[in-house]
C-alpha cells in the first residue's frame, strides 16, 4: 500500500528533527539557485554552510536524546528547532529575493522579529519602552 501525505501526523516527535532537516535542504537548494543566477557559486561558503547545519542538526539531536533520557519538563529539542526552523525560513526567503523571486519585506521583517524575540532574555522588557 503506498504511503499517503493524509496520513502524515504532525504532532510526531519526529518532526522535531525532520523539519529543520526539510528546511536546511530548501536553504541549500534555494543558496545553490540564487549562487548559480547570480554568478556568485562559492565552494568555501557553501562548505561552511553545510558545517553549520551538520551542526544545528547534531545539537538537536542530542537535545532530543537528553530531553528523553532524563525526563526534562520542557522540550528543549523544540525549542531549538523552532529557532533553527526560523532561521532557516530567513534564509530561504533571502535566497529567493537574491534569486529575483521578489518575497514580501513584512515575511523577511516577521521572521527576523521572531528570531531575535527567540534569542533575548527579557523580549517583553523591551516592548514596554
């Protein structure tokens, strides 16, 4: 019986690794095409990109493996998904205005806004100046 996409649950730990995976291949293919229109293909960048990524992937695989092992009461391996899943949605929609597809600023300036709420330690301190 072959595999049907309704059948796909989203609510699977999985995704929790899967989708940052999905998301890095869309960068790497979509840095590849804007590269290759643009004339400006770079080995050594793309080599340090995939360094990065093998490292976000490892660092959410390990925190999903020690989230399991010792029971913690939050899912630190979400969280660092979801912001590697942010990240990665900047990328892809830089690489596609690079490319000439022109991506909406307010999608660019959303994810940024996301992103930098995700990664400072008091984001409602600063909505109250």
């Amino acid at each position: 019986m072959p595999y049907n996409i309704q059948q796909v649950n989203f609510t699977s730990r999985y995704w929790v690794v899967l989708l940052p995976c999905i998301l890095m291949a869309a960068d790497i293919i979509t840095g590849w095409i804007q590269a290759t229109i643009n004339g400006t293909w770079d080995s050594t960048k793309m080599r340090k990109g995939l360094y990065r990524k093998s490292g976000e992937m490892l660092i959410i695989v390990l925190a999903y493996v020690i989230s399991l092992a010792i029971n913690l009461p939050f899912d630190v391996a979400a969280f660092i998904a979801g912001y590697v899943v942010i990240m990665e949605l900047i990328s892809v929609c830089e690489n596609l205005n690079q490319a000439g597809l022109p991506v909406p600023v307010w999608i660019i300036k959303r994810l940024g806004k996301v992103a930098k709420d995700m990664t400072e330690d008091d984001p409602v301190e600063e909505v109250k100046e």
